[in-house]
C-alpha cells in the first residue's frame, strides 16, 4: 500500500490542529510548509520518490493557497487531491477561484472541529480509494476515467453554470437576480451533493459531514437529515435549473446531476 504524505502550507500561526487530527487519523504523515516555493520544491520532492506516494495538499488562504494552485496547475498534468482551509471566510473571490481551479474541498475555520477533522480524513481516505482504483483498472478503462475525471475537474458544478452560483459561505444559490438562502444544515448538504456531482454520496457521509454531533449513530443521523433534504429539494423545485437534480440513490445515498 502507497504511503500518503500531506503537504500542509500552514499559515504564521501554524497547522490548524483539527484538519491534522484527521489527516493522522488517516495514516497521513503531514509535513508542514510555511511559503509557496517551500511547497513546490516538497511536491517535486514527493513526485521523484519511487513508489511514488499518494500526496494530499493542505493550504490556507492566508498563507497563499490560490497563488500556489494556479502554479501547480501550469507544472503538473493535474492538481493533488486538495483542501483549501480558510481562517477568515471574508472573501468570496477565494472560494470561487478554489472552485474553478477544481477545488473540492473548502473548509473555514467557523466550520465545526469535527467537520474540519472528518472533512480531512475524508480527503485522504478518497484519494488512497481513488488511487487503488485506478491501478485496479486496466490501461483503457484507467485513461477513460482520467478523461472523466478532467473533464469534471475543467467543469466545476460550482463555477461553470452560468443559470446559478454557489456561496457556500453564506449558504446561498444565486440565480440572476433571483437566491435561495439555505438553513446552514441545508447548505452543507447542498456543498456535499455538488462537489461530488454525478456521484452517489453515502448516507454515512453525509451524516458525518453534515451533522456537529460526533456522537450520533448512523440510524439517527439519518433520521435527522431526511426532514433536511425534504426541505431543500422544495426549496430547489421551485427553479427549473435546480429542480429534480437531487436524486434518492435508493439504498446508497443522494446525487446531485
């Protein structure tokens, strides 16, 4: 099994203690970087190594995320599985150019310790997934999901449509001149259903990543959520562009198409 190794460019006041937790928790060695040339020279460091390991990138705003992603994505043929941890969340430029720059992972520091902590295991845990997914695969069917996968990261759900905008910071849909203000457990639904558009997400993930409450079970986590969901599908019915895109995966969870 390939190690996995996270990048973190940490900010003057150092790693935010949750989004480690949960990158240990996930057999992650983190190893924090304080500048963008300090991560570019880590990041070819990581890539000459053989067996190459799985890296996960960690920045934050402050610390210069944005500048760090729009050089990656001029030096490498695509970006590592990346989280983007915003101290402040007073900028809404940030978000959106995270997103366009094919960002899944978005976490503020308001967010709730055990959000920030599952948000970050979840990241490494999918990315070692993904990894011995495509090795699994052969060469066809591995160059067939790539091409997938470019074509979903070129497209980002939350800056290609032009019909409506997402400001998960404020849990709001824009829609001309139109918006839909979403209740904070609907918007974090709503943020998990369209960055992993076209992909079933588990009931279990979204209890873990929705809910503040670490200690609820599965059963009751979802007995909570599906009043939400309710909510937030009339919610989206009411715009032709929105309506019908959230679909009940029968047994495994909900899409967002």
């Amino acid at each position: 099994m390939k190690t996995r190794v996270s990048i973190y460019l940490a900010a003057d006041n150092g790693p935010d203690s949750a989004v480690v937790r949960g990158l240990q928790q996930a057999a992650c060695d983190v190893s924090e970087v304080r500048s963008v040339s300090e991560a570019l020279d880590k990041i070819r460091a990581l890539e000459s190594l053989e067996p190459e390991p799985i890296v996960i990138l960690v920045a934050e705003v402050q610390a210069g995320a944005i500048p760090l992603l729009i050089l990656l994505r001029d030096i490498l043929p695509a970006l590592p599985p990346t989280l983007i941890f915003d101290r402040r969340g007073d900028d809404i430029h940030a978000v959106v150019k995270a997103l366009q720059l094919g960002v899944r992972d978005y976490l503020l520091m308001s967010d709730p310790e055990i959000n920030r902590e599952l948000g970050a295991r979840l990241l490494a845990e999918r990315a070692s997934a993904e990894d011995i997914a495509a090795s699994d695969n052969t060469t066809g069917v591995a160059k067939e999901e790539s091409d997938l996968v470019s074509e979903e990261t070129s497209t980002n759900p939350g800056s290609h449509d032009a019909q409506f905008q997402w400001d998960p910071i404020g849990h709001v849909l824009h829609l001309g001149e139109n918006y839909i203000r979403l209740s904070p457990i609907e918007g974090r639904i709503f943020d998990l259903l369209l960055t992993n558009h076209n992909h079933t997400v588990a009931m279990d993930e979204l209890v873990h990543h929705v809910l503040t409450n670490p200690n609820v079970d599965a059963e009751s986590g979802v007995k909570q959520l599906r009043p939400h969901i309710v909510r937030l599908r009339r919610k989206l019915e009411r715009y032709p562009v929105l309506s019908n895109r959230i679909l009940n995966m029968r047994g495994a969870g909900y899409m967002f198409i």
